[in-house]
C-alpha cells in the first residue's frame, strides 16, 4: 500500500491559517463536527457568539467529543469571557454526556448549550430547530 502525500500527520493545524481571531456572530461546525475538520486552534482563531454543531452518526463519530473538548480548551484562551452558545442539531449520546460531565466548566467559561427539542413542521415534512436571534 502506498501512501499518497500529504497524509502525514503534523503537530499543526492545518484547519485554520495563521494570523488572528476572526470574531463572528454565527459559525457552522464544518463536517459534522469531525475532529479530523475542526480542533482547538479553530476555536482560538474562530470566535463566534453562536456555533451550531451538526452530526447525529455515532459510528462516524459525529459530533465528535474531542471537538466539543476543543471548543473548553480553544474558549479558555480567550481574552474575554463574551457570551457562547452551542446550538446541537440533534440530540446525541456523545453530546448528552459531554453536557453533563463539562456543565461546570461550560458555566466558567459562559457557553451556553441549547436543547433541541423544538419541531417545525412544513406540509409533510418536521424536523428539528430553534430560533437565533443576532
């Protein structure tokens, strides 16, 4: 098997370029959450007040806890303690926990984390959502 170049894996982020925090109001977790896509350097550099985390297949690890532990270890290296929240598009086991094991440092570090139990419903069609307002 040979391998294609390129797949060598580097201490450093290659998610986020160099250079300072962009500071956004409204961020989408990119491919479902996955920590192949999105580590701490994204949220040291991708600040938002609102990052919807999308995934609901736990056999692709989706969402993925090691991203839900970046965005603690990315928020705590903010200068300010604005406001977060964490939008979940489904509810999940992974997501579940991670809630209940981090509620204290969630609190510390001011993330917020909505539930997502509200239903839209459209002709034949419902499916999960909640309100933003920016």
């Amino acid at each position: 098997i040979s391998k294609e170049p390129g797949n060598s894996k580097s201490a450093k982020s290659t998610v986020v370029p160099p250079g300072p925090p962009m500071y956004l109001d409204l961020v989408y977790i990119p491919n479902h959450s996955n920590s192949k896509n999105v580590d701490v350097e994204f949220f040291k550099r991708v600040r938002s007040s609102y990052y919807v985390v999308s995934g609901n297949d736990s056999a692709a690890e989706e969402p993925s806890r090691a991203v839900l532990d970046s965005l603690l270890e990315g928020k705590a290296q903010w200068e300010s303690n604005m406001q977060v929240t964490l939008i979940p598009t489904h509810d999940s086991e992974v997501m579940r926990e991670w809630y209940q094991e981090t509620h204290e440092k969630q609190q510390d570090l001011n993330i917020m984390v909505l539930a997502s139990s509200s239903t839209v419903v459209m002709q034949d069609e419902s499916f999960p959502a909640c309100k933003i307002e920016l």
